[in-house]
C-alpha cells in the first residue's frame, strides 16, 4: 500500500503534463467543433460530411492516431520547416484534438437541429440578425447539450492521452507502460488511478458547468469554470513555473526494461555533471532514432544491428567491426548523429527454447528448429515479424511455425513457461535467459546480425563537450553479465528494483 | 381611397413548379383589420411572410408604407412589424419581461419596467407575471406575451399568421376580442391569417378568401353573410352558419 502512495506521490509532473496536454487538446477541439457546428446548422451538405469525417477519425484506434502523425509532422516539414516538432507535445496535441472533435460536433449539431422551430421562426420574426440569433438564442439554448459534448469529450481525451507516452510526450501513461513492461503493477495502478481520478473530477465539473447552464444558474458555471481554469493554471505552474526548459538534456529510451534502465544511468551521470535531464520513454523503434536525428531526443542507446537493417536497409551481414566502422560513416553522412561508442554489450535477437525442451528434442541450433517448426507456435513482440532480421533469418533456414504470435515483451517469457508459445525471439542481454533456464540456439549460418549496444547522440548534442565527455566514460565499461542483472532485477517477480535503483547497480558493477 | 398602407403587385411565389401565390394583386388600407381566409395550402400564409420577407416573392413586389421591402434590411423591416404566430415561439431561457423587450433590444433600446407592465395589462396580465418564465405559463398567457412581444416596438402593422389556433376555445374567444379592441385603440393596420371563418367574420372588417394562391372573395362580413363572394367563399361561410343553425334548434 505504502508503495502505491509512493508511485502516487512521484506522478505530479506526469499529472501537471497530463492535464495541460488534455485541456490544450480539449481547447482545440472546441475551437475547431463550435464554428464547424454553426456552419453545419446553416448547410446540411456541412453538417453532414462534418459528422461523416468525426465519426471516421473515431474509427481509427487512438494509439493508431497518435502514431499516424509521426510521418504526417515529418512531411509538413517540407512546409514549415526543420523546426516542426514531429514527437512529443504537437502530434499528441492534433491527434487528441482529432479525437476530441465528434463529441462536441455531434451535440452541437444535434442540439441546433433540435431548437424548437417556432424559436428560431419568432427570433427571425422580431427581426435578429445572425449573429443575434446566434448568441441571443441558439447559443444559449444549445449550451448545455454542446456542454454534454465537451463532458465526453474530456473523458475520453483523458483516457486517450496516457497513449502520448508511446510517441514521447510525458503524461500519466508512463507509469502504465513502465509498469507493463516490467510487471510492476503498482506502478501501472498508480497510473490508472491517477488518469481515472482526473477524469472523474473534470467529468463532475464539466457537469457542474453544464447543469448550471441547463438550469441558468450562474453562479454553478461560474464556479465551474473557475475550478477548471485553476487547475490548468495550476498544472501550467508546475510545468513551466520553475526554471527553462531549453538547456535539459533529453534522453530517449524505447519501450523494454534495459531501456529504461541505461536512460536513467545516462540521467543519472549527466545530473551528477550539474545537467538538468528529461525522459521519453517508450518510443518505438523508428521513433526513437528519428527523434535523435531531429534534436528532440539528444541520447539515446541504440543497436548496430537495429540501425544496420531498419536505417540503412541493409541486408548482408559483415563482421562486427566492419559493420560498426559503416554505421558510423553512414550517421555521420546521412543524419548528423554521431555514434559515441559501444557499450560494451550486445543485445541480439536470439531463438530462445526452454533448456530441458533443448535437451529433450535435440534443439541446439536454428537448423535444428527448422525441423521441427510445423509443429510450434513462435512468439515475438509486436515489432519482431516485422523486422527485417526475422525475413532474414525465415529465409536463411526455411523457417515455417505453426503459428506466429505476438507478446508485450515481458509477457513472452511467461508465454513460453506456460506453453502459449514453443519458442521466443529473444534478447540475449535479458536477465530472464538464465533466471528461466533457457537455452539460446546457436546461429550457424549467422542470419542474425550484430545487436552491439551503441550511445547515440543527436547532431546538436555532439556539439556539447561538456555533455560528450560526461558520456565518453560509459563507452565500453557495461559487460553483458551486468547488463543481464540490472535487466533481471527490474524484470523478475519478487524484490523488483526501480529503473533509478537498478540503473545504480549497473553503475556499480560497471565500476562507474 | 388614401394611400395603401400595404400593396403587393404582381406578386407570385413558386416552390417548384408549384405556385404558392399566383400573380396577385392587392391593396390593404391603413387601419384595417383584414383577414385571410382558405384551405391549408391556399397561399395565404406565404402571402402573409411575404410582407416581412420570412418569404421572398419569386417576381412581384410587396410594399409597405410605399417603400418595396425587397430593398429593405430584413432586421429593420422586421422590427417594424409585429408578428404574431400559432407556435408562439417564446424564447425559453429569457423571463416574460425579456421577451416582451427583445425588439427594442435589438435596437439597442432597453424597455423601462413601466412600459413592460403596460404592454402586458394590454394583453390582461398581471404585471406580477413579469419575471417568469415561459414554462411557467399556460397557453393562453403564453400567446397573450406573444401579442406584447409583437406590439413592444409600437408598430403601425400587426402580423397574425394563425394566432389562436392553437388555444383552447375560450381564451381564443376572448384574446380575439382582446386584440381587436388593440387593434382600434392602436390605430393598427392588422392582417390576420385564419382558416376559420367564423373568427374572420366576427373579428374583421374585410375578408379575403384564398384559393389556389389567388383571392377569390373580397368582401365584408355582412356581405359575405348575405350570400356574396362566390362559391369557395360561401362554402366556407356554410360550416359556421350551419353550426349556428344546428345550435339554435338544440336550443329550442
């Protein structure tokens, strides 16, 4: 109970970007519904296509939306130039906005088609023009429907906005997806509580707006709007009342545990040099490394395999150096980022079988699986069949499974220990490998590339000296046996550890 | 005769191909009350929102104390005419008071409480009833504010397009006599829009029968009652004096 207080109590700068990022959203979206919906009043071929439009971006699933405006953002900078932020506040900003849109178009027009006929006849009768008509009657008279609208939309943008995480804006979804990836359902609880909180009291005093317009008590929406207006006041403050935002370094991680682990060792080196640092977490692959070739990531840790295959498309598989050496030219040549160094471990994609299951069937080697694939069921995280290493190495060894599943990568372990899955596409540096006695088959005809962890830095960055020789001493001094505890000491069931307190045992053991 | 208050030329009004107003000429004077009579879909109501341009004439022109309307602002016409309806159409979220002044207001002059008490003694309310609301009245209160909504801005021509059709009959017996006796004390131009004929004979000095967007009788009641205007015109005639009839025998 004390460490769900805890996690509660260390969600307020989650909760003040949360809260700033649905109102923002929320705002846009009425800006946009409310002259939309009068022009719908006035034209039926409007409203129409309106609503049809609305009820279409509902259909799209919100993580799809929000994810959908990585490459719209990146296109439009043919327009509006480099400085258009394609990750974090803007595209989650549009996409809930998008989002937010049918709701309040939908009662809006609802409740102008269901003004009472004789009104809007008596008010063109005692001679309104239309903007009185507008103001003097049917915005009075449809506010409280159109309020209705804006109440389940700002439900709905709550709820909808702890997905901004996933494209690198800070809200109260990263507790939930930190916690998801590492079974740590405090934190995701922690989470949940705290969005699920927020949406009840903005629902209660979006109604206690709507009601005082229903019911013409001033004095209700009055005190509505001011309690509103405080809170987003008071979420400003806490974003921006205390010192710039510029000089943080922003260090990026994608969405597993090593990642989260080695973004606060980053953090926690750069904060001991007297920088203030910022987290995204949770990005997606190609997110990620966009991001740090925009600038709006400065560091992150990447793998030469990861950026040899889904950045350069390549499809041979050189040795280890000569692959390094390549990555770094081409960084240079084609992004600006500069790749400080590796770190000293790799991560590489890995089948991985029960090692009893390995004994018992003979399974040593991916030839070996190949064999007997038919009659397995393969699992992956959800970007696994996708990459091109999977294409790789399918047709290397003529891989055909029974079945192709995907898995949160946590839960794949699980999947194999109970049977939901035959064999895993896992990652060598993870702790579970020997905590859950797998074995990891060999590779002979080495279809899978080198996955050595790499420190990569955004094109402004590379410029800091103070910031690269803050970072130069991580280069080459985490081994793969410390890697692998600070992973399993997040990952496992019992006693976790923060990523914070993990990520200060990989310091020790890296004797940093 | 003097000066017409109200003349429509060669108005018509199409929807279509069909024709809501045929070619129709006509001349109201100053001070009459006129009403207009005839089936559902005769053209009297679109007639009658020609005048204040809720309807606009397909060709033809309508003109109010000499000017054509066509080239007035539509708001100014407007608040210069009364207008009078079967829906009412009180706002719901303004008092009584309010809603008797939004003329005015829109004019960007504020009615004084006394003036309010007295539009709505015309209409034989309490001035007690100023500060309700609309759903806090009956039907008949309802369209009595809609006649002191109409006179607020003192205009010289009153509009009723089915007044009290909806009204139960003896608040519509006495609203009639109500506005009629208005209608003398104002010096008021009024056309009213009805398809009963009975209230057309007892409350006007000139009734205009309609057809098929033309007028087919003009006449004042005592002739009409004495045989005049031709066959549309005493066929709707016959229903009340036939109920008349009726009633005297029952009564015998």
């Amino acid at each position: 109970m004390n460490g769900l207080w805890d996690a509660l109590a260390g969600l307020g700068d989650q909760l003040a970007a949360h809260v700033l990022l649905s109102a923002a959203a929320l705002a846009l979206g009425i800006v946009v519904a409310l002259p939309l919906a009068v022009w719908a009043s006035r034209s039926e071929r409007v409203a129409r296509a309106s609503l049809a439009f609305a009820s279409l971006v509902q259909t799209i699933p919100a993580l799809a939306l929000l994810a959908l405006f990585f490459p719209i953002l990146l296109s439009l900078r043919a327009v509006f130039g480099e400085g258009l932020p394609t990750l974090g506040f803007l595209p989650a900003l549009l996409a809930l906005a998008l989002y937010a849109l049918l709701p309040i178009l939908r009662n809006a027009v609802t409740a102008q088609a269901n003004l009472d006929p004789g009104v809007i006849e008596a008010a063109e009768g005692v001679g309104m023009n239309f903007r009185q008509r507008l103001m003097l009657v049917e915005a009075p008279l449809a506010a409280p429907y159109i309020m209705a609208g804006i109440r389940t939309a700002a439900v709905w943008t709550i709820g909808a906005a702890t997905l901004a995480t996933t494209i690198g804006q800070k809200s109260l979804g990263d507790p939930i997806f930190a916690g998801l990836q590492t079974q740590n359902w405090v934190l995701v609880l922690a989470g949940c509580i705290a969005s699920a909180g927020l949406a009840l009291l903005a629902d209660t005093l979006l109604g206690a707006i709507e009601r005082g317009f229903r019911e013409r008590r001033r004095g209700l929406w009055l005190g509505g709007f001011v309690a509103v207006a405080l809170g987003v006041g008071a979420a400003l403050f806490a974003q921006f009342g205390g010192g710039d935002d510029e000089d943080r370094v922003v260090i990026g991680a994608k969405g597993f545990s090593e990642q989260y682990v080695l973004a606060r060792l980053i953090g926690q080196r750069l904060e001991a040099e007297g920088f203030a640092v910022e987290y995204r977490d949770g990005l997606g692959s190609a997110v990620a490394h966009s991001a740090a070739a925009s600038g709006e990531v400065d560091v992150y840790v990447d793998y030469t395999g990861t950026i040899w295959t889904n950045q350069m498309k390549r499809e041979d598989n050189p040795p280890r150096d000569t692959m390094y050496d390549e990555i770094v030219s081409w960084e240079t040549e084609n992004t600006g980022i500069r790749v400080l160094g590796r770190l000293g471990f790799e991560n590489a994609y890995g089948f991985a079988v029960p090692a009893d299951v390995s004994r018992m069937r003979g399974i040593e080697s991916i030839e070996d699986l190949a064999n007997v694939a038919p009659e397995l069921t393969v699992g992956g995280d959800p970007e696994f069949f996708e990459r091109p290493e999977w294409i790789a190495v399918r047709d290397a060894y003529g891989l055909r499974f029974a079945e192709q599943r995907n898995f949160s990568p946590t839960f794949m372990y699980n999947a194999l220990q109970s049977g939901e899955a035959d064999v895993i596409g896992a990652y060598t540096s993870d702790g579970r490998i020997e905590a859950d006695n797998l074995f990891i088959l060999a590779d002979p005809r080495g279809a899978f590339p080198n996955y050595d962890a790499v420190l990569l830095l955004s094109p402004e960055a590379s410029r800091d000296e103070a910031l690269v020789s803050a970072l130069l001493p991580l280069v080459d001094a985490i081994d793969v046996e410390a890697m692998r505890e600070a992973n399993y000491a997040v990952d496992r069931e019992e006693e976790k550890l923060s990523f914070d307190e993990a990520a200060r045992l990989l310091a020790e053991r890296a004797g940093l | 005769m003097p000066d017409p208050i109200l003349s429509f030329r060669g108005v018509s009004k199409a929807y279509g191909t069909t024709r809501a107003i045929d070619t129709l000429d006509l001349d109201i004077e100053a001070g009459s009350f006129v009403a207009l009579v005839g089936a559902s879909g005769s053209g009297k109501s679109t007639l009658l929102k020609t005048v204040n341009r809720l309807v606009e004439p397909t060709i033809g022109e309508v003109l109010f104390e000499g000017e054509n309307v066509a080239g007035l602002p539509q708001p100014a016409l407007r608040r210069r005419i009364g207008y009078v309806f079967q829906s009412i159409g009180l706002f719901p979220h303004m008092s009584v008071a309010e809603n008797i002044a939004i003329g005015p207001r829109l004019g960007a002059e504020r009615l004084p409480a006394s003036r309010i008490a007295e539009l709505l003694a015309w209409v034989e309310l309490e001035e007690s009833m100023a500060d309700r609301m609309p759903d806090e009245l009956s039907g008949g209160q309802r369209q009595r504010v809609g006649v002191a909504r109409a006179l607020a801005a003192e205009p010289h021509l009153l509009l009723m397009d089915e007044p009290f059709g909806a009204l139960d009959p003896v608040t519509r017996d006495a609203l009639g006599e109500r506005v009629r006796k208005l209608h003398d004390e104002l010096g008021l131009t009024t056309v009213m829009v009805t398809h009963d004929m009975a209230e057309a004979l007892l409350l006007a000095d000139r009734v205009l029968v309609m057809d098929a967007g033309r007028i087919v009788a003009d006449e004042v009641p005592a002739a009409l009652l004495a045989g005049n205007g031709g066959e549309i015109a005493q066929a709707l005639v016959a229903v009340p004096r036939h109920q008349a009839e009726r009633l005297a025998e029952l009564s015998q």
